[in-house]
C-alpha cells in the first residue's frame, strides 16, 4: 500500500481529497489526511466570524469519509524530506510516499517592531476567534485600527462596520487608494461606501511601530483599543524552514508538476506554492486539480504531459457588508448588490459541493 499525505485540509488539501475520493483512488493507495483542526475551515470567511456576523459553526466543513482515508489530528512541526517523514508534535512521525504540502499562509509583519506581539489577526481560525472574542468585547465608542486595505481587511472593516456601528474603525493603507491590486474605480467605489459607513481610512500610512494599545503612523502614536493586522501574508512557517528555492512570500519555487525541482514526491499546493498570481483558494484549487492529475497518471504508469494549461482564475469578489460587495469577474468591475449577490452564491455553492 503506497500513502499519500497531505497536509493541511485547507482549499488545496480539500480539493485533493474531493477529486481523489470515492471513485479515482487506486486500491493500492492510501491517503493521511493531517490537521490541527478536525474539520475544512472556510477561511474567505474569517472576516465575519471575526467581525461576529456568522456563527463559528458556519466556518467549518466535514472532512469526507472513505475507508482508506486516515484523518490523523495535531500540530506537525517539520519535513524530513531525506527519510520521507513528516514530524509532528507529541507523536511519531508519519512516513509518506507522496506528500502534498497545503499548510497555508500567515502574517508578515514587515519587521515592524510590535506588530506580532500586539496585534490581532484573521489568518488561521484559532486567531480569528480570538479577534472575534476583543472586537466584540468592546465598549462602545472604542477605537479599531485595521493595518492593511487589502481584500481581507476591508471586508472586516466593512462587516464590522455593520455588525457595531458604535465603533470607530479605522483603516490604514500604505497606498494612495485602498485596494491597490483592483482597477483605481472600484477603489474609489469602496472608498466611498467606507465615507457613508463612517469607516475613515487613512491612505498614504506607513506604520512604524506597535505598543499595546497604540500604534504609529509615520511615527505618529494613535491610541487604539484593538489593532487588528491585515497588511501582508507570507507561506507557512513550516515551508520557510524547509530547504529550496523561495520567492519573497516565502512560498517555495515548484515545477510544472508543482513538486519540488529536486523531489517528485513532495508536491505544494495552496499558498505555501510560490505562481505567478496573488495566493487565493481559487488558485488552490486549480493546483490541486493539477496535481491529481500527476498523481493519476503517475499511478497508472501513464506519461506526464510536459506542462499544464495556466490556471484560469474567474476574478475575486469582494464584500461589503452583507449588502453590497465589488469585484473583477471576466476582466470587468462589477460593484454593489449584483457582486454581493455573487459573492455569497459562490460560498453557497462551495459549500454544497463539499458539504
Ligand atoms: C479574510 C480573507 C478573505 C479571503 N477571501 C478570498 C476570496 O474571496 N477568494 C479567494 O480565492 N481567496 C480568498 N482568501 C485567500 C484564501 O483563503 C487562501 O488563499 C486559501 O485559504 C489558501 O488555501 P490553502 O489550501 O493553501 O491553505 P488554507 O486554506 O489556509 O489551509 C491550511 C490548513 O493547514 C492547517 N495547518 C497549518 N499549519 C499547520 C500545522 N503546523 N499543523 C497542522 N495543521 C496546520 C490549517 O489548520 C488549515 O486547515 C481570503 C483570505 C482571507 C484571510
């Protein structure tokens, strides 16, 4: 019996699982699935389980169920690539044959001194939660920094926004507009919705430090009762430590078959893979795709074709509140109702799919 692990049951884990299971897995395979977290979190929502616009519960996604998938739960800590192993917390280390490596991202605080110690984050669950727990917490009138007006922190700023209009949010941006991956339009589009919502946004920041309760713009000190950090990314911990080639996310430069350029059996997907394009769960779930398909052929003796078609990626929807949302689909801005209509009919969907 050969066994495929993967690691991480995010997008790009998940997706693995849901092409591989019931019917396309060789009865000479098995798979280990490896968490800290007994169920598939549905991260694109992280904004509203912080913001407390919808229930923890509405988060998660039951792992599937299939007599030659093992769901192993705990921290891992290391790759040994050398022996095939991977290490985890407390336990033995499990053995592999194929690895599939999706363990996300997390923040990047760009050195800025205090931004890890003392601020709040919406890039794993376990800190979504407790970001959920301090907002709504607050006494009313209190001050919420948001570092960062990227899609996920204007979609907390404007959910929280709606969930306590007591607050007093408060968005910095390093850019001269918010949202500077998106057309100038739908910037200004949002910005306003952030005006009539009485979010402020401060573009043109540059934070230089964080204290509890306080951070500095510009060297500027701003008392804040919560500073939330939304103003970069980088690849999992566990991927950085790793041997290799990295980009400057950390992620680590694959192949075409998106393996290792030096292992054909250590395959990274999701956000710890360094593309071309922005990391999303879209583009995890393309690369995971792609990735069944190396291992299909590869288990049935088949030859590998010398590279894939680029993923295609629909666009990105993003929202604002529960009303109004903005987006590129097909290379054209949409805004308002129509794109948050969308927005939600994609999570509805997803969620049928691997409900
Ligand atoms: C607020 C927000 C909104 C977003 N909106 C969108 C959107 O609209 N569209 C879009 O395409 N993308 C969006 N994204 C990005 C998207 O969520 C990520 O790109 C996507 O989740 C990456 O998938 P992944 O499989 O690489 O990792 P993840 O989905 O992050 O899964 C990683 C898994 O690894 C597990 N894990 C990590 N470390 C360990 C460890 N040491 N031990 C055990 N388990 C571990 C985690 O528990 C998790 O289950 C958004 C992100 C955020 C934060």
């Amino acid at each position: 019996m050969k066994n495929l692990v993967i690691l991480g049951g995010g997008y790009g884990g998940m997706k693995i699982l849901s092409e591989l299971l019931p019917n396309h897995l060789p009865s000479d395979v098995s798979i280990t699935l490896i968490d800290r977290v007994p169920y598939h979190c549905l991260k694109t929502e992280y904004y509203a389980l912080a913001a407390g616009t919808i229930s923890d519960k509405e988060v998660r996604v039951a792992f599937p169920e299939h007599p030659r998938l093992q769901i192993k739960y705990g921290e891992i800590t290391g790759i040994d690539t050398k022996v095939n192993q991977v290490l985890m917390k407390n336990a033995d280390p499990i053995v592999y044959d194929d690895l599939v490596i999706g363990l996300g991202c997390e923040d990047k605080y760009h050195d800025v001194p205090g931004a890890a110690e003392f601020t709040y984050s919406i890039q794993s669950i376990e800190k979504a939660r407790r970001t959920y727990s301090v907002l709504n917490n607050l006494g009313p009138g209190s001050v919420v920094a948001i570092v960062g007006a990227g899609l996920s922190g204007v979609e907390l700023a404007s959910e929280l926004s709606e969930s306590r209009e007591d607050l007093q949010i408060k968005l910095f941006d390093r850019g001269k507009h918010i949202l500077s991956s998106f057309p100038e339009r739908l910037s200004k589009y949002v910005e306003n919705w952030f005006v009539r919502n009485n979010v402020e946004i401060i573009n043109e920041s540059n934070i230089t430090k964080v204290e509890e309760g306080r951070l500095f713009n510009h060297d500027n000190p701003i008392d804040c009762d919560v500073i939330v950090w939304t103003a970069g990314i980088q690849a999992n911990q566990i991927v950085r430590q790793m041997d290799g080639e990295k980009d400057r996310l950390g992620r680590l430069i694959v192949t075409p078959h998106h393996h290792l350029p030096n292992d054909e059996h250590v395959f990274i997907v999701g956000d710890c893979a360094s593309a071309p394009h922005a990391p999303s769960a879209q583009l995890a779930e393309g690369q995971a795709e792609q990735i069944v398909e190396v291992l299909k052929k590869r288990w049935n003796g088949e030859p590998l074709p010398a590279a894939f078609p680029t993923i295609k990626l629909k666009g990105v929807l993003g929202s604002l509140g529960k009303k109004q949302g903005f987006g590129v689909m097909a290379d054209r801005a949409i805004t308002g109702r129509v794109a948050r209509i969308l927005k939600s009919g994609i999570l509805w969907m997803y969620k049928f799919h691997n409900g």
